[in-house]
C-alpha cells in the first residue's frame, strides 16, 4: 500500500457511501505511513479521526489478544 493507492482507495470509498455535503462520513485511521492527510489528496467529504500513537486501550480488537494467545499457547 502506497499513498496514491490509498487515495484512489478513500476517493472509491466516498464515493460508494455516498459522502457529501448532506452525508458527513468519520473514518478513525491508525498511523499507518500511507494514510493520506487531506491536504494531499483526501476526499474533502470524510473526516478523518487518527488515533493517537501507542494507545492499544483505544482499539477495542486488542482486548481479544489475551483470548487467542491463551488458546493458541495451550
């Protein structure tokens, strides 16, 4: 993944939800290094929530950890 194709992808994306002045669209991002920050090329209709780095609390899948990891070691 590279940074024009996650642009292509989020373009595709507001376009299938219907993003507009009338459908206001949040998406929460981790800090992965192709997220695109609007200024270069992200959809003005979806407003982008960047959780904050190095706070698994904030993820509600890495509760689930504990449950395969205690599986998968017995």
């Amino acid at each position: 993944m590279n940074k024009l194709a996650y642009a292509a992808v989020m373009t595709a994306f507001a376009q299938s939800v219907g993003a507009g002045a009338d459908h206001h669209v949040f998406v929460v991002q981790d800090g992965a290094s192709f997220h695109v920050p609007p200024q270069q090329g992200q959809p003005t209709r979806i407003q982008i929530v960047t959780l904050p780095p190095y706070a698994p609390e904030v993820q509600p899948a890495e509760r689930l950890w504990a449950l395969t990891d205690a599986t998968v070691a017995n």
